[in-house]
C-alpha cells in the first residue's frame, strides 16, 4: 500500500489524532516561513536577525523596531487566505470528529464515540481558524492579538494602535503593546502546554506537517507520542530531524498531499 493508502486507513480507524502545524502550511498562502527553502519567497530567519527581533531583550531595547516589524508581519497574516492544506485539516477534523465547524471545541473523545482531534499549532497566522478548524492550541501564541507588557491584557489593535510606535497600551498608562506571541527564551503558554500534554498522550496518530522540527517543546511531540505507541506521520517540503522515525514520510507540499489523505479516507463516502 503507498503512503497516502497507509495515512488514509490510520485515519479512519484512529480514536485519538493530533497534528502538528508549523509555517511550512502557509507558505502556500503566501507567508514566509523561518528556515524553509523555498525559492520563490526567502524565509524569514534568513533575511532578519531573530535576536534582535523576537526576544524580550530585543523588545527593550529598540521597542520600535519590534513593534514595525511584528506589525508588518501582523498585516501580512491578516490579509492571507486559508489555503488546501489548511482547509484539508479544517474537513479532517470535521469527518473525525462529526462535528461542524460551528461547534465547540473539545477535548475529549465525544460520547458518541467520535474520535478526538487536537491541532497543534506553531503558527501565529490564525489561518487554521480562518479554514474553519475548531480545536487549535496555538503554543507560539497569536500575532493578531496584543497585550500589554504591564497587566498582560489582551487587545486586538487596528491601524490606529500603531499610529504610535511603540503602540500605547489602552489599559495602562504610559505602557505598550507587545505581540501575543511567545519569543526566543520565553515559555510557551501553560494551558497551551497541558492542552498538547493531553492531547499527546491520549493520541494513537499523530502528523506533522510543514515543520522543520527543531524547535522544543513542539519538536518533542512526535517522539513523545512514538513512545506511548502511537503511529507518526510527516509531510513537508524537506527532509528534517524526524524524516527517519516516523512511520510514513511524505515529501511535498501541504497543500498538494493533505486533501489526497482526505480525499484517500473520506472520499468514497
Ligand atoms: P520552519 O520555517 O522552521 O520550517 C518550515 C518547514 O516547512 C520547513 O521544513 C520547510 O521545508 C517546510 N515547508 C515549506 N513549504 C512547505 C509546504 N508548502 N508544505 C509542506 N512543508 C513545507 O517553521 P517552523 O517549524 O514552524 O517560533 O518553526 C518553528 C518555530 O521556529 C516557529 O514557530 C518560530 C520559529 O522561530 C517562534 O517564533 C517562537
């Protein structure tokens, strides 16, 4: 049986699924991943220097630097559309799980005996939620939200927020506004960690898609789960750090190879 046959047929008898998501996804839609290759667009930790743009230190010290360039890429992700890849995983969830994009999100294994989906996301674009996917843990946090340094609450700023740079915080007075999103020598968000924890260990696949699988903790979910027994896939661009371990490897795009794999379980129906 190929590879996709294999995927389709893991799929279709899991109870629990996890996916992995990293910028690999959206590059599809335009946006640039970290360390990819792709010719036509340069990734981003190629071309900027990631200490002195994503570190709380880097922050301090020249704060509009930091706010013009996660504005710029705020922007971008905001005017990115959903591509096949995303919406393939967006129809995965909602055949696995028997649910509508309009429901909730769970995080266990329905009373109907529907199987559970947890995607796990490294991207700060939102375009998982734009495709209509409901149970997203987001471990890198959000570019589209901000908070402020001092009280840590949430806003989603528009233009005028960054009128003024560094953006004004609107609670505290004379604070600013950072991305909501998790820096070099940051931890990742503790519900987001016990949410992937959970959804790990609970897992019999798990895909990991469109990441160079180098940055912990996310990188350490695919062995994680191999070790409690689950059966582990990859997609991506490139062969990476986890191209060796994982029961079925497929190297091409996203969103080329993932509405295959649906199309490979659910299509017949
Ligand atoms: P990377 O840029 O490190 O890796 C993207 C991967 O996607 C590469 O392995 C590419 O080969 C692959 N790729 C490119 N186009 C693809 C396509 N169309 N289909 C499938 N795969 C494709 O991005 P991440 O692994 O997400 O963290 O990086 C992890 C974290 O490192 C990011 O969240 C970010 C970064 O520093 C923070 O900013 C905290």
């Amino acid at each position: 049986m190929d590879e996709i046959g294999g995927i389709a047929n893991a799929l279709r008898s899991a109870r629990g699924v996890v996916v992995l998501t990293g910028a690999g996804i959206s590059a599809e839609s335009g946006l640039r991943t970290f360390r990819g290759n792709e010719k036509d667009m340069g990734s981003l930790w190629k071309s900027f220097d990631p200490m002195r743009l994503a570190t709380p230190e880097a922050f301090l010290a020249d704060p509009e630097t930091v706010t013009k360039w996660y504005d710029w890429r705020r922007r971008g992700c905001l005017a990115a559309e959903a591509n096949a890849g995303h919406r393939a995983l967006a129809e995965m969830e909602r055949r696995l799980t028997g649910t509508g994009s309009e429901s909730r999100p769970t995080r266990h294994r329905s009373e109907t005996g529907a199987t559970s989906f947890t995607l796990l996301t490294q991207n700060v674009d939102r375009l998982h939620q734009k495709a209509g996917s409901v149970n997203v843990v987001e471990l890198h946090g959000s570019i589209v939200e901000w908070r402020c340094v001092r009280c840590r609450r949430k806003t989603v700023p528009g233009a005028e927020e960054f009128a003024r740079v560094p953006a004004p915080s609107p609670c505290c007075a004379g604070e600013m506004l950072r991305p909501d999103v998790v820096w070099f020598g940051e931890a990742l968000p503790v519900e987001a960690v016990e949410a992937a924890q959970f959804a790990v260990a609970g897992c019999d696949l798990f895909l990991s898609i469109g990441t160079s699988a180098v940055a912990y903790p996310a990188a350490g979910y695919v062995q994680a789960a191999a070790a409690m027994g689950a059966k582990t896939v990859e997609i991506n661009a490139e062969e990476t750090p986890i191209s060796g371990m994982v029961d079925w490897t497929i190297r091409g795009k996203a969103g080329e190879v993932l509405p295959r794999v649906v199309e490979g379980a659910w299509g017949g129906e």
